[in-house]
C-alpha cells in the first residue's frame, strides 16, 4: 500500500514547485540560491538565456549552469532546456545530503525522486488521451521524469507533440532531451525515429512520445497504473 506523502509548494518568480521533503526550507532555499547564480550568470552572457543550440562553457559558470550545459551539448538543444530539472535535481540533492531518503522536487512538470516507497506518478497528455500514471519504484530511483510538449505549458517547441517524456539519472538531461523529443516529432510518422533517437542519447532510461492517437514507448519504463485521484501529477511543461 503507497503510504501518504505530504506535498507543499512553494514559488519565487517563474520557479513553481512541489515538494516532498522534511527539509523543505534547505531544499527551497537551495534551489533560489542556484536560480540567483544563474541568473547572475546569465547577466554576465545574456547569450546563454536566448540560445537554441549549445554554447560553449564559460570558466565562470556556476553548478546548475554546468549542468545544463552539459545536458545541452548531449541533445543538441539550447541549456535553458534543462534548467527545470537541473534545479529539481539540486533540490532533492541538499535534502538526500541532509540524509533524507524519501524526497521529490517537481519543477513545473520536471522532476527528481529518490524514494524509499513506491509513489504513482501521474502523466497527463492533454484531454484527448486518458490519464494514466506510472508506478515509481524505489529501486528505480533516483530518476528524472520530465516531460515536454508542443500544445501545452509555457515552453518553447518546434514540434506538434501531445506529450513528449523522457526518464534518466539526470534531470538536466531528462528535461533537455524532453525537450528535443517534442520537436522532432511532428506527425505519428515521427514517433518512432524520435524515441529511438532518444534513446541513443547516453544516460536516458527510458521514453514515452504520444501525438494524435498514437503513442509510442522505448527503453525501460516504470509499471503503468490508472490515474484516478493521484496526488503527485507530472505536467507536460519543461524550460522556464
């Protein structure tokens, strides 16, 4: 039986997150303060906020915008692709460092979990697909599930993809590679060489693209559930 999680939420300009965590004020703290060094950053090489491709990195970028970088470089998309999980990542990172083991930090539809008990995590693909949810393992974590859209949420996309989710290790790079996903699919036709060009990117677990009425499914993958009245629901939005 899934035990009772308490989530709060907490927001500081564009960042909206939930969290699961008895560090709630570290981990909140932690992610301001790496958003503020970014956005410092970002002042220093106002390229970098604007890019769609991968720039080169500066000697004095800071963690998150290392991180993003790399994610960027590994995916061919611009960094601010994956700076929603890169601070959902270095937000469950202060509480696990704290020595906390049941944590997630989810950054507006990207998130990070490191579990002790399982948790359903929900998938919402627009009202046209049903919802669905997948059953998140503690031995599956720590995991990334971000997801990344070409009709909802506030992110840029090329693409015309319903729900574009991607599962790794590492959050930057889930949420980067979200994010080329759901561009390079523009029919049902593109589905299946975009999942499999996902899943040649070192690092990705696992990938789930739905457009139209077809969906297609490649690498590892948690178990799928029912939805019904979830308390933890992943929104297709990737980027700030």
């Amino acid at each position: 039986m899934t035990k009772t999680r308490h989530v709060r939420t907490f927001s500081w300009k564009t960042t909206h997150l939930r969290v699961m965590s008895q560090h709630y004020d570290a981990v909140t703290q932690a992610v301001v303060q790496h958003r503020r060094q970014l956005e410092a950053y970002i002042k220093r090489h106002r390229d970098f906020a604007d890019a769609l491709a991968p720039l080169p990195l500066r000697d004095d970028a800071p963690e998150v915008v290392r991180r993003m970088a790399d994610a960027s470089r590994r995916t061919g998309v611009g960094p601010m692709a994956a700076v929603a999980g890169a601070l959902a990542q270095l937000g469950v990172e202060t509480a696990t460092a704290l020595g906390e083991r049941d944590v997630f930090v989810d950054n507006g539809g990207d998130m990070f979990l490191h579990l002790e008990s399982p948790l359903p995590v929900g998938i919402y693909a627009g009202p046209k697909h049903p919802a669905f949810a997948f059953d998140v393992q503690p031995a599956q974590t720590p995991l990334a599930i971000c997801a990344s859209s070409g009709h909802m949420g506030r992110s840029f996309s090329r693409g015309n993809c319903d729900l574009a989710c991607v599962l790794a290790e590492d959050a930057a790079l889930a949420d980067a590679a979200a994010t080329m996903l759901a561009n390079r699919i523009h029919s049902v036709h593109d589905l299946k060489p975009a999942t499999r060009e996902a899943m040649r990117i070192p690092g990705i677990i696992g990938v789930l693209a739905t457009t139209g009425q077809r969906t297609a499914l490649a690498g590892t993958l948690p178990e799928f559930i029912r939805a019904d009245d979830l308390d933890t629901l992943l929104s297709p939005v990737t980027g700030q």
